[in-house]
C-alpha cells in the first residue's frame, strides 16, 4: 500500500532562502528581500540607491539588499537632463512604482524628487522676493504664461504693471487678447507671488516689481520737498499728478487749492500743465501734495515786505 504525498510551498520567509529574478539581457536581478520597515515594502517608498549604469533610454540602480530597480519609459524621459548628469555609484533619491515589473525589476521614478528641487528653489525666490526675467510664451484673455526651471506659470493681466496693463475701452476681450499677445516674446521683470506644488500651480507678479521701483523711488523725497508736478486728471475731490519726470502719482486735495476750499477744480488747474507743489504726506507708498502752502509762504513774504516798507515810511 503505497502512502499519497503532498507538497508544501513554503515561501523565502519561512525557509531563509533567498530567491532572485533575472532580467533577460542584463546581469542584474530583483530580489524580493526587504527589511522589516513597512513604509519600504509599499508602493511610494523612498529609497536611496547607487547609479549602476545608464543607457540610452533607461537608468539601472542598485537597491540592494532589495534588488536592482530601473527608471524608463516617460520617467526617463521626463527627468532626462537631471540622469545626464549623473555618474556611475552616485547616490540618488528615487521612489518606488512598483517593486517587481514585468521585467523583474523594482519600477522608479525621479521626476517627483527632481520636481521637489525645483520646488524648494522657487519657494526661495520667493522668500528672499528675488526678480527675475519671465519669457513670454502664451497669452489669453486673462494673462500671459512662462516658464522658470521648467515649470510653466501664469502672469494674471491684474498682477501686470501699468506699462504692460492692456487698458482697453469697454473692456472689449479681444482688443485685450490683442495687447497681451503683442508680449509674447518679451522678458518682463516680474517675482513669484504665490505657488502650489499640489496643483503644480505658479503665479507670477510684475506689479511687485513696480512696487518696489516705487518705493525706492519714494525714498528720495520727504516731506517738506518742493516738487515740480504735471496735472494728469482732474476730479471733484481734487486733482492726480505726476512728480517731476519720475512717473510716480500724488495727489493734490481740493481743500490743498489755492483761494477757496470748496473751489472748482477746472477753474483752478487744467490738465497737463506744470505746477510746483509740496509734499505734505508719504503714506503707504501715497504722496499728498499742496499748491495752498506755497501762496501762503509767499502771502507770508508779502505781508512781511509790507511791514518793512511800512515801517520805512513811518
């Protein structure tokens, strides 16, 4: 009487074997170790791992005791320049697609790691408020685009500055889309306002630029200053102008006119002509002026030759 056998599969756990993949064409292997960290035998792992050999459209690394891993297809592609660089047993960063592909290998990617520099590197730009040129490349109707370390961004027209904000009458979108394409091109000096690197988003400003013209600009004056002034716009609280040939805008109150308080802005001044005012207020990068305290210096000089000839004659 014969006795039926069985067999029992044991896996290398259980019997301390070590088992190991070949990959046709290749000498490396995939080995199914893995120590006893949990956050390593999941999919997402970051593992360090040495450069093994590059070929045209693949990168091999050693991941021992785990195997050897490979990054190919658009994982290559898409960090191609960074691979470029690297040499043989350079340590490298990679993450963990799958830990045993179709070819026996442990699947990696780079682009997240490489994507994480540049990532840190805009968040610097942006602490430190650096300004840099921005090529434009796009346009729509509601900004224009470029790119900074492969990243593309967006420039809304709102974050323009007023040399490149399309003023257009009535607001007419195609007439908008027109002025912004005229850009495309150009370098426009602009920071990094806000990003996320979530929803692979960035926003670019050229108005903190000009902001920062202006406030170094600002800087040179004080109050008290007397400054030459173009009346740009007249309004019924008073008037805008321009200080000097700086391009910078004050404003002149209608109780700062000259005569009565509650005068007629358009019998006072007329738009486009030089005055010569004082700066009575800096605040918050705004100028107020006044043409008032200047006739009244001069009312003050009057009265005071008045006196002396009064005097004289007495």
């Amino acid at each position: 009487m014969s006795l039926g056998s069985s067999v029992v599969e044991r896996s290398p756990e259980e019997t301390g074997v070590r088992c190991s993949i070949h990959r046709p064409g290749t000498n490396y292997m995939y080995s199914p170790e893995k120590n006893n960290n949990s956050s390593l035998n999941s999919k997402g792992s970051l593992v360090e791992g040495s450069v093994l050999e590059k070929k045209e459209k693949s990168l091999f690394v050693d991941l021992s005791p785990y195997g050897t891993g490979i990054v190919q297809g658009i994982n290559y592609i898409e960090t191609k320049n960074y691979i470029k660089n690297l040499k043989t047993d350079d340590k490298i960063l990679v993450k963990v697609l799958d830990w045993n592909n179709e070819e026996g290998l442990i699947e990696l990617a780079l682009q997240n790691l490489e994507k994480e520099k540049v990532w840190e590197k805009i968040k610097g730009m942006r602490d430190e408020g650096k300004t840099f040129p921005l090529l434009i490349s796009e346009a729509n109707a509601g900004g224009l685009m470029g790119q900074i370390e492969n990243i593309k961004g967006f420039l809304p027209a709102s974050q323009l500055a007023k040399e490149h904000y399309p003023k257009v009458n009535e607001g007419n979108k195609n007439k908008i889309l027109e002025k912004l394409q005229s850009l495309i091109g150009e370098e426009i000096q602009v920071k990094i306002l806000d990003f996320d690197t979530d929803a692979n988003k960035l926003i670019f400003s050229e108005k903190l630029v000009e902001k920062d013209k202006i406030k170094e600009i600002i800087g040179r004056y004080k109050v008290g200053d007397k400054v030459q002034v173009k009346i740009t716009k007249l309004v019924d609280f008073g008037a805008f102008v321009k200080l000097e040939d700086t391009g910078i805008d004050g404003l002149i109150h209608i109780s700062e006119i000259p005569d009565k308080p509650t005068v007629n802005v358009d019998d006072a001044l007329k738009e486009g002509e030089i005055k010569e005012a004082k700066i009575i207020s800096i605040e918050n990068d705004r100028i107020s002026l006044s043409l008032k305290g200047l006739n009244e210096k001069k009312q003050d000089e009057d009265k005071s030759k008045d006196k002396i000839v009064n005097i004289q004659q007495g």
